[in-house]
C-alpha cells in the first residue's frame, strides 16, 4: 500500500503539510485492514494542492457498513480525540473532528453506491470535480468515478 504524493500548497505552513501526510498516510493504511471499507478519497483543497493554514482535510470514506462508524471510537484509533459535528448530507453523513493542534478533518462517511456512475450524483460530481485523490480504492470504484467526472 503506498500513498500518493500530497501537494498540498505553498502557503502551508511546514508543519501543518507535515500533520496532514501523517494523518492521511494513517488513515489510508488503518482502511486498508477493514474489509468493510471499499474506497478512501480525498478531496477538497488538499487534494487540490492549494491548502492554507485554516484548510481542513476532507475525506470520503466508503463502507458497506456505514452504521459502525455512527459514533467516535473508530476515530480514536487514527488520533482523532475530539467529535465536532455529525450531520447527514445526502447520501453521507458527516463525521467532523479536530486533532489536539486544532486541524479539523472532515470524513463523508456512505455506502459504496455514493461513488456510483450511471449516472454520477450531481452532489458527488461536483465533489469530485472540486478536487479528488484516491487513497483506497480496491475494486477501483473510485478510479473509475473519478475519470466519468472528468470527462474520460
């Protein structure tokens, strides 16, 4: 399992691009064991590669079990010790906490079907379109979501 190279921007302070890569480096590799999870996508201004010191990281993570992730202990395992916000959002519901230095991350928490192609969610398109990397992505579900967005 390797993890693609993070661009994350140049007005990112050192040490925050470095708790980023740390965090999305710890989550594509804690999924990568869960076979519950079938895709892990980044999106958002870190994917983009034009994160700010207040950027937050943003993710998509895609489960056949999206009830296991309704309260916090699965978060504690990756380092995050304290739940911002929960709310539904279409076909996801949002999962907001913030590390002790204060970088809020933010995960989309669905079933696989959000990554569905035929036809793509208005919602997800412009998600992905705003910017995507994928992380996880076994069945290559994701892959193929990405390029239907962009127009492949």
């Amino acid at each position: 399992m390797t993890t693609p190279h993070l661009s994350l921007g140049p007005s990112l302070p050192a040490a925050r691009a470095t708790e980023i890569r740390t965090l999305v480096t710890r989550t594509t590799r804690w999924v990568s064991d869960r076979a519950d999870v079938t895709g892990l996508l980044l999106v958002g201004s870190c994917a983009r590669g034009d994160a700010r010191p207040g950027s937050d990281v943003d993710l998509v993570l895609l489960t056949t079990e999206p009830e296991a992730y309704h309260g916090a202990p699965w978060a504690r395992q990756l380092g995050l010790l304290v739940p911002v916000r929960s709310q539904p959002w279409g076909a996801v519901v949002e999962k907001r906490f913030a590390t002790p230095s204060g970088l809020e991350v933010e995960f989309a928490v669905g079933a696989p079907s959000w990554a569905g192609t035929d036809p793509v969610d208005p919602g997800t398109r412009r998600v992905v379109n705003d910017g995507a990397l994928v992380l996880h992505d076994p069945a290559g579900v994701l892959a193929r979501l990405v390029e239907v967005c962009r127009g492949g």
